[in-house]
C-alpha cells in the first residue's frame, strides 16, 4: 500500500456469509481485494465470480498471510477455525477482522486479543448488528437526551427462519443460540444501555434434532441502573416474525423508543411524539430480506477502514467483544446453576 493507496484485503473464507463481505469490499473507497482463500476449490471459484480475475486465490490461510499482499485480512469462516486463524495472524503481524462469535470460549478469545496485542496487529470483531441503520438511529437519539437516561430496553431477535438450510453445522452446536445470535442482542444491549454488571439466563432447546439451546432470554442488570429484557430464538414461528430484524424498546425518564417491524421508528420525548421509517439504503446487490444486514456490513467494513488509517482502536475491536463474550459465558453459567451472575 502506498502512503495515500488504496488498503489491501485478504478475505479468508468463501463460505455462506462471504458474498456479503466480497460485495462490500468491492463498493468501498479506498479498498481492494488483493487475494482470496478457501480450502474449497469450488468455493473459491465461486468468490471469484464476484470478485474477477485480479486478487490471487489460496488454497491455505498461512501461504496467504505470508505473501505480503495484504495490509490486513477479513476472517469468514466457522467459529471453530477462529482461534487457530487469529493466532496464526498474530504470529505473521498481520491485522484481522474476524466473524462473531469470535471463539468458542472465553478463554480461546482472551488467547486471541493478548496474541493480537502481542504482535501489535489491530484485531477487530465483525460485530455487524452494531451498524445497522436503525439501532444506529436509536443510539442517537439516546445520545441526543431526547428520552432522559435510559432506564429499561427490551431487546429482541426471535425468529422461525430456516437458518438450517445454508448453516447446517448449527444444527450440531452444543452452545447455540447464545453462542451463534446472544453476542449480536447482548453487543446491542452494551451499546444502547452501557455495560451489565449482573445476569439471569433462562434457556430452551425446542426444535427436535437441535443438540444445542434455540431460544434464551436474559434479564441484565446495567452498572448504570437500567434493566435490559433480551431475548434470542430460532423457534418462533411467529405470524409477526421479521426476519432478520431487531426489535427494540427503550424507556428513559423522559419518554421511550421503540423500533418496531419494517424498521417504524417511534419516539415519545416529554408530550411530542413523532415517528419515521429507518430502513437502510438498498445496495445495488442487497436481497430481500437481508438488506438491513448487508449495509450494516458494509458499515462495519466501513468504520474497520477509517479507524484503521487512524490508528484508532475500532469500536467493536477484539478488546470491547472480551465483554460481550463474558456475557455469553455467564448466560450460560446462569441456565448451569440456576442463579443470578455477577460479572
């Protein structure tokens, strides 16, 4: 990269999610796509529809990582490849973004963030919900007092999707929902209301043949005072489901916002209430219904490149995701032992 060039990514991973990264990439200022990497040959020439001729394909993440072609990488493979890949980056001092959830356990994340801060390597959780256009908008207008200090959200993603169907792994996971959809609702609650500093977690496993938990909710208590209703499921088949769409309520001491379906924005501020549509911009290469997820990666692609050519720490770095994972870990501490946990 030269000094005013455009940064170099190596995106390793051409699975299910990758398209969305890859398309994001491509529409980004200041970006390219140096070179690609997948151990599925047909994988990568799938990437490679999208992407053209010009960024080299690897078959094996080290010979990528070793080339030299890339500034940093973006990590879009399965949650079970994340450490050995991240560690394998922080030995070669290459920067990284990496899929949530960024481990399996607390413990292999906090190897990953000390490994990555060892090697002085910016390392970064693609932690996408974050950057979607309308929780963004309730953020500010929590920033802006419009509501008074945030008292009480309920947080929600519930849903009947067929996730299944292009992740068929989740079927297997032992710690599922909270693991694979808890650090999306739980990032979202840290980010609306601050951070928690108790928990209770009460879990269920209710579509047959699911080895894991696929529905939770949570009650957190925030070190601000506030209370937090969140919730996470992939068995309600509801006739109000919205997939894949957050749902939000938060009550302040001078009003409330909720963020209803189809992303119907209202706020009570005092005796003035208003209400708007937040949808997102459809990109050119979005799809129904996933265009709220697709810009919010490009958002998140977005901010990892400005803070980047800043030197900043990224918002969502692998740091802040430590305190999202250790809410993940003391839900299911909470479901284990049947009790309230403090953090």
């Amino acid at each position: 990269m030269g000094e005013n060039g455009p940064l170099r990514v190596g995106v390793i991973g051409c699975g299910f999610f990758s398209p969305n990264h890859l398309q994001a990439w491509l529409g980004l200022p200041g970006v390219k796509i140096a070179a690609i990497c997948d151990r599925n040959p047909d994988r990568l020439a799938m990437a490679r529809q999208i992407v053209g001729p010009d960024p080299a394909p690897f078959l094996e993440a080290d010979a990528l990582l070793t080339s030299g072609l890339c500034d940093f990488v973006d990590i879009v493979t399965p949650p079970s490849t994340h450490h050995d890949l991240v560690l394998l980056a922080a030995r070669r001092g290459v920067p990284a973004i990496i899929q949530k959830p960024m481990a399996l356990s607390l413990s292999d994340a906090a190897e990953m963030v000390a490994a990555m801060a060892a090697a002085q390597a910016p390392l970064m959780v693609h932690e996408n919900f974050r950057f979607q256009a309308p929780i963004m908008e309730v953020r500010r207008l929590i920033d802006e007092g419009r509501i008074g200090a945030p008292v009480y959200a309920r947080i929600g993603f519930r849903t009947g999707w067929d996730i299944y169907a292009k992740q068929p792994y989740l079927a297997t996971e032992k710690r599922f929902v909270l693991a694979d959809l808890g650090v999306h609702v739980f990032d979202v609650a840290r980010f609306l209301l601050g951070e928690a500093d108790r928990i209770t977690c009460e879990a269920q496993s209710v579509k047959p043949g699911i080895m894991g938990e696929d529905m939770a909710s949570m009650l957190l208590r925030h070190t601000s005072g506030a209370i937090s209703v969140v919730e996470c499921s992939y068995a309600s088949p509801s006739p109000l489901d919205c997939f894949p769409q957050v749902l939000i309520s938060v009550e302040g001491a001078n009003g409330g916002i909720v963020l209803a379906p189809d992303y119907q924005i209202s706020i009570r501020s005092g005796d003035d209430i208003q209400s708007w549509n937040a949808e997102p911009p459809r990109l050119k290469w979005a799809e129904t219904p996933w265009q709220v997820v697709q810009d919010s990666v490009r958002e998140t692609q977005a901010h990892w490149l400005k803070s980047f050519r800043e030197g900043r720490e990224p918002s969502t770095s692998g740091r802040d995701n430590l305190k999202t994972m250790r809410l993940v870990e003391a839900a299911y501490q909470s479901v284990e032992t049947c009790s309230v946990v403090k953090l």
